[in-house]
C-alpha cells in the first residue's frame, strides 16, 4: 500500500512539473507582464525604460524597396566601449564580446545607444500566445511539444527551464510567411570575401490554403534556399521541413546540386553539418543564431541579467550602404552597429554524454522582449572560447515583425567570421505574406527551381 501511494504522488508531482502554467499564471500576460512575457517594467535606474506598446506601424519611412527608416537616426552613442575601458563595461558583457576586444584590440568597439523596448505584435498573435501558455506541454524530454495548435508561436511565454526559453526562440513569429533575398559573406583575415546570395522563403502551414493538415501535422516551417550567386554555387537549391519534434520525426531535407541535375536527400543539413557554402565556418544549427532540434544539450536557465546586445539596427541596414562598408578585415564595420541595454534570459546549453557536437557548450542570451538569441558564446571540446555569435536586430515597425539584420559569427581562433544576412545591395527588403502553395514545398519542385 505504502508502495502504491509513493508511486501516486510521483505520478501526481511528474502531472505538475509538466503541465501548462496556470491561468493564474496566464494572465499574467498583458498585466504584469508584457503579452509575449517580458517584464513590462523597466530598471531601477531607467535605463531599460518600461515596455508601453512599443513602437508604432508608422514609425518611419518606408521606401519604394520595403527598407525602413531609422527612427532614432538622430541619436548619439552614450558612450563607446573600447579595449581601453571593456573592464569597465564587462559585467554587461559576454565572454565572447570581452574576448573581440582582446583580438581586435585597434578596431573593434562597442557603441552604446539609448534603449528603445520596440517589439510589438500583431493582436492574432497575442491570443496565440496566451493559448500556448495555457496549453503547450513539453514532451520527449522537453525536445517535443504537445498542445502546441492552430498558429504555433512562443510555446513557453512564462518559461520554467532553459529548453523552454530556447522553444521561445524557435517558435518566435517571423512576420508570417516570408520571402527574401540575401547575401552571405566570409571574409579571408585580410577582409577580402566573394559574396554568397540566396533567394529564401519560409512559410507557415497555417498559412498556406492548400495544405493537408495531416502531413503538416508536425511541421512547424517549411524552409526553401536557392543560392543565386556566385556562378559556380548557382542553382543549388535547399528544402528543409522544419518538424517540431525532430526525435520523433527528424528534420526532413533535400538538396537540388545543379552540377549533377538530381534531388537528393540531405541528412547532414541539421545540428552540426556545415552551413551552406559557408567555407566551414558555421553550422547547420547556427543558422537564425540557433535552429533545429535541441536534443544533443542539456539545457540549464542560469536567469535574467542586464547586458549591451545589437539592437534596433536600422543604420546597418540601410540601402544606401555597399556590402564593401559593412565587411571589414577581422569583424563587420563596427561604427554601423547600434547597442543597447536590456535584459536577456541566459541559457547554458552543455552537450550530453550520450551525445556529440562540434561545441560543447553554448551560452546564450536571448532578448525578453522578442524572444530572439543575441548573443552565443560557443565552447570547443577543450572548454577553449571559439566562436562568438552577434544577431543584430531590428523591428520591422511596418509588419510588426521582429528579424535580424545581419547574423555574425566570428572564429577568435582563425581570425575569421561569416556574416548572413545582408539585403543592402538587394532590389527589395523583405517581403511579408506571400501567397504561399503546398505543391512549393516538395521534392519534386526543386529540379524546376534549380536554374544555372
């Protein structure tokens, strides 16, 4: 009897720790809280200032190619972290950053700007978001999601572990279905680089009319990467069924190689196999700053801290920049980037024993306010600080959409890095809402959409 009762209460305490928040807890959304989850307050000092809305759809202009205008164009750096005064700064830094101005003594800095709490979404996704907190159970050892229905965004608003603030990164909302066109580049020690470009789109089968629903039933994005340029890389095509628990059901990929002129299955395109023509210097799962599967941590919830993060980079993206002002020898033109205070949620993700992966660790900072990783520190298998990760972001205030502008990854061994992302040069800025078909998203359409 004794036995039956102990079993019961494990049962019944097993029941607790996986169940969805409660509405008490829930409602915490739009109250106290911010309606993704943040805390709405701002600092003890205001130098995070209080979320009030965010900013507004008319923010700024909008130029005949989608690009925005940068609404705090006329504002100066607080100040400007440099190698001389980083110990001063550095309880708000990463290691990772700390360790660019040690390589980069001369060049690289750190301008600091007054912090704008921007984000704001659509009101369909709020109501999303409160049904995921009420509904969405981990599964799988928190790799799967269960109750996770209708429009899938932020499974975990009021997260309880680190595995549930990294499914609020994957799960975050990309402004629907979205096309874009891209350059991706990975500069030799000296700054010389040959750019990549791609043609992308990722669409939501939520979003797409004629989809069956059985077969999306565990697919949260469809992914489609067709590399334009330069010639000997074009036609290469990539498709990637982005599934939401990838131990039950792998992450599904095909590539269309132009030089054979077949479709073939791509297993390699997930955790640690190298990114596209990424001259080794990413992987797979450091696209988007992290995707993929998250089974190969352990991932702990170290809190929240106040720490410097690129934020609200509009000047980076403006079209009248060439790829040549933003690439530079060592890191990216650092006097286009834009800091700012605010508070991250720190996540240490530590690979398992029974498990491999080129980084051992990886520690991540990730913002409160759009769920999106700011920073990565990546480990090698010695402990040794290898790779440092920056997601310069900004709001795309017209489609309530928060993105990044450019993704940096820099090897402080190598002294190189790769930068994904840029649109400068590009004949339009991102394109939201797309009318997206199911017959797009199969094997069978890569050959038509390979062309050299």
């Amino acid at each position: 009897m004794r036995k039956t009762i102990a079993v019961l209460a494990l049962s019944l305490l097993a029941t607790h720790v996986m169940a969805a928040v409660s509405p008490e807890e829930a409602a915490k959304l739009g109250t106290t809280l911010t309606p993704v989850g943040a805390e709405k307050a701002g600092n003890s000092d205001g130098s995070i200032p209080a979320w009030t809305g965010g900013i507004p759809k008319n923010a700024g202009a909008v130029d005949s190619k989608g690009f925005l205008a940068d609404p705090f164009a006329s504002e100066k750096p607080l100040f400007v972290i440099t190698a001389a005064t980083v110990d001063k700064y550095k309880d708000k830094l990463s290691d990772g950053q700390v360790a660019m101005f040690k390589r980069y003594p001369e060049t690289y800095k750190i301008p600091v700007y007054p912090t704008h709490r921007t984000v704001n979404l659509p009101p369909d996704i709020y109501e999303s978001i409160k049904r995921s907190a009420l509904n969405v159970k981990p599964i799988n050892d928190g790799n799967g999601l269960e109750g996770f229905t209708g429009n899938r965004y932020y499974a975990f608003p009021i997260p309880k572990n680190g595995v549930e603030v990294l499914w609020n990164h994957i799960t975050r909302y990309h402004g629907g279905n979205l096309r874009r066109i891209i350059t991706q580049a990975t500069p030799q020690t000296n700054g010389s680089y040959t750019p990549i470009r791609f043609e992308e789109e990722v669409a939501v089968p939520q979003l797409i009319p004629d989809m069956d629903p059985a077969k999306a039933a565990n697919v949260l994005t469809f992914f489609k990467q067709s590399v334009t340029a330069p010639a000997r890389l074009a036609g290469n095509v990539l498709l990637v069924h982005e599934t939401l628990d990838q131990v039950k059901e792998p992450r599904l990929a095909w590539i269309y190689n132009a030089g054979q002129r077949r479709v073939r299955r791509a297993p390699q395109v997930a955790y640690d196999g190298p990114g596209t023509a990424s001259d080794g210097l990413r992987t797979s799962d450091n696209f988007d700053m992290f995707s993929g599967a998250p089974d190969r941590y352990d991932w702990k919830l170290v809190g929240k801290k106040e720490m410097y993060i690129p934020y609200n980079s509009y000047k980076l993206d403006q079209p009248t920049l060439k790829y040549d002002d933003i690439i530079k020898a060592g890191h990216i033109n650092q006097d286009l980037t834009r800091y700012e205070l605010h508070r991250v949620w720190e996540v240490v993700g530590t690979v398992k024993p029974s498990e491999r992966h080129i980084y051992a660790k990886r520690h991540m900072y990730i913002d409160e306010d759009s769920w999106q990783v700011a920073l990565v520190d990546h480990y090698d298998g010695r402990g040794q600080l290898w790779r440092v990760a920056e997601g310069h972001a900004q709001f795309y205030y017209d489609h309530q959409t928060p993105a990044y502008t450019v993704e940096t990854l820099y090897d402080i061994i190598a002294g190189r890095y790769i930068a994904l992302g840029m649109k400068n040069e590009e004949k339009s800025s991102f394109v939201f809402g797309f009318a997206a078909k199911a017959a797009d998203y199969t094997p069978a359409a890569l050959r038509a959409e390979g062309v050299r």
